[in-house]
C-alpha cells in the first residue's frame, strides 16, 4: 500500500520536470547572448539582471523569431520609468498599436501603464519598487496577460501579426528584466 503513494509522487515529478522541459532561458543571467541592440542603449548585465538607465529609446531584441508561445519575465523599473515588453515585434517599431504588442511599463499617469497593451487595451499596473512578473500568452492574435499571478489582459486582435522577436525596450528611467524564458506553442 506504500507503494502506490510513492509511485504517484514520481508521477508528479516527472510530469514536472517534462512540462518545465519545454522552456527555453532567453536570458542567461551572465551575458547578452543572443540579444541585440537597436538603439544606443547602456545595456548591461548586473547581478543576473539585465540593465538599463540611459540612451536612445530603443529596443534590445532577440535573435530569435517567435510566433505562438508562452514568455515570462520579471521586470523591476525605477519612480517615474516608461519601459515595455514589446511582443512579436520588428527590430524597430514606427507604431505598436499595429506592429507588434507593447506589453507596457509605467507609472499610472500614463494613459497604458504598467501591465496595458499600448495602443490597445488600457490596464493600471501602476508603479511599485520590488520586483514584479509578467506571464504572457500569445497564440492566434490572442494576448493575455498576468501580472504578478493576476490576469489583466485578454485581447483578441482582428489582424493577428504573423510573429516577430522579443524586444525590452528602454524609453526613460532605470529598467531591470531577469528570468526571461519562453515556451513555444503549438508544432515546432
């Protein structure tokens, strides 16, 4: 009778361990492996975190092209910072209400901040010192978006974009990401 609570735990770890095996680290933690500047950004890696606090706004974008997936990061932005996540995105943005999904970072005067889809769904994320964490979903031109656990985002767009990179963008303040990791959805 031992034996079956025993082999249900073993379950339980192997089926964690083969669902966290389709995560892949976009970030290293060391270096900027695998990311490249748009801008003239100081982008620097400092204790695990990537790093911004001056520049030309712009994007630091992942070699990598994604279409479908899952992304996490966890982000920590200075009083009075305007960052983002920008999500299936070009190398340079014109317009991100129509060319990829700016997932933003900012205080709550913004009229999309922290936690709002730029140009397309208004959410008040607000300002807060720690680090805090976005879980996003993207797949068919649908993009939700948790906030530290919550869901704040459930957007259906009418002309799905055909994929891109991933982008941190830095438009003013210090900005930090860590535990960038994607999950690609759907067939390889």
């Amino acid at each position: 009778m031992k034996i079956v609570p025993a082999l249900m735990g073993v379950v339980f770890w192997f089926a964690g361990v083969v669902a966290a095996a389709g995560w892949e680290d976009l970030f290293n933690g060391r270096d900027l492996d695998g990311w490249e500047p748009q801008s003239k950004v100081d982008w620097q890696v400092k204790d695990g975190a990537i790093v911004a606090t001056k520049g030309v706004v712009g994007l630091l974008t992942t070699r990598g092209i994604y279409r479908d997936y899952e992304l996490e990061v966890e982000f920590r932005a200075a009083e009075g910072t305007n960052s983002g996540v920008f999500l299936s995105t070009p190398k340079e943005v014109t317009d991100p209400a129509t060319e990829c999904y700016e997932l933003n970072i900012a205080p709550s005067a913004n009229p999309y901040s922290t936690g709002s889809l730029v140009g397309r769904v208004q959410h008040d994320g607000g300002e807060a010192p720690e680090w805090r964490k976005f879980r996003v979903k993207v797949e068919a031109g649908r993009v939700e978006v948790w906030l530290n656990g919550e869901k704040v985002v459930d957007y259906k767009d009418r002309k799905p974009l055909a994929g891109g990179h991933i982008g941190l963008q830095f438009n003013q303040g210090r900005v930090e990401f860590r535990n960038v990791r994607i999950q690609k959805l759907g067939l390889p």
